[in-house]
C-alpha cells in the first residue's frame, strides 16, 4: 500500500539525500490526516448547523456534567482563546438559543454559561454523527492497534501540550 507521503519522502531523498527524512514518515501523515479530519468535521458539524467553534463551547458545557454550566473564564481557557473572542462566542450562542447567561451564585459579579436544551441536543447530535464518521476512519484497525496509535500519539502530543 502507498499514499501521497511515500512519493514526497522518495522525492526528497533524491533531491536532499544529505538529510534525514525519516521525521516526515509520520509527521506529513498526521498533517494531512488533520486535514482530512478538519474538512470531515466541518461537514458534521454543518449537517447540525454548528461551526466548529460553537461545537467546541457547547462540547465543553455538556462534558462540564449537570447543570453544564461554566464561567466565561472556565470556556475560554478550555477553548484557549481570548476574552474578548469568548465573550463574542458566547454572545452568538446565547442568541441562536444553544446557552443562557445567568449569576454566578458564589460570585456576584461573575456570571455563569448554560447549555440549554436546544444546545444539548444540537451537541449531543454532532457528536453522535461524529463518532460515527471517526469510527468508520478507524475501522481497519483493532482494538489492540488503536491503543497502541493512541498511546505513540500521546507520547508525541504530550510535551507539546505541557
């Protein structure tokens, strides 16, 4: 079996054979499944009138657990993005009706995000449709070998995360 990665390695060995290509092996393949999975994700998410973004807060409201409520600081951080684009974010939401501002009880001046009904149900359907599709990609692989794909991406993820 060849991909698109085998050609440009080869290509680069001619042309640049004093260097070590190997790092390309596996890291052009996972940008260009990122890719793939980008482009995957945006149809999903569109078949449920959702951007990724808006995916990505309401995904992080119902993962929070009952009353999938969190701080506009809670979000962002999660989202890592800014303020300001969270507070925006959080504007859109609140009127396509997916979340609801509301007092923060043990701050009276912080504010609390819920997901609401429509967006529980707008994000628990994506993901669903998402899963499916994701599990489809992964179908050729065992259960034993996505662990280990797993475990080896961890390993390459985590000192980036940290």
């Amino acid at each position: 079996m060849r991909d698109e990665v085998d050609g440009l390695v080869e290509a680069w060995r001619a042309e640049r054979p004093d260097l070590d290509i190997e790092p390309l092996q596996v890291l052009s393949r996972v940008s260009r499944l990122a890719r793939h999975l980008d482009r995957a994700r945006r149809a999903v998410f569109t078949e449920h009138e959702l951007e990724p973004w808006e995916f990505d807060v309401l995904a992080e409201l119902r993962r929070s657990g009952p009353p999938y409520e969190l701080s506009p600081g809670r979000l962002l951080r999660a989202t890592l993005v800014t303020s300001g684009t969270m507070t925006n974010r959080i504007d859109r939401l609140a009127a396509a009706g997916l979340v609801r501002r509301g007092p923060d009880p043990a701050d009276k001046r912080g504010v609390l995000v819920r997901l609401t009904p429509e967006g529980r149900e707008r994000v628990d359907a994506a993901l669903a449709a998402l899963l499916s599709y994701e599990e489809s990609l992964l179908a050729g692989l065992t259960r034993k070998d996505r662990q280990a794909l797993a475990g080896l991406l961890r390993s390459v993820l985590s000192p980036l995360d940290d």
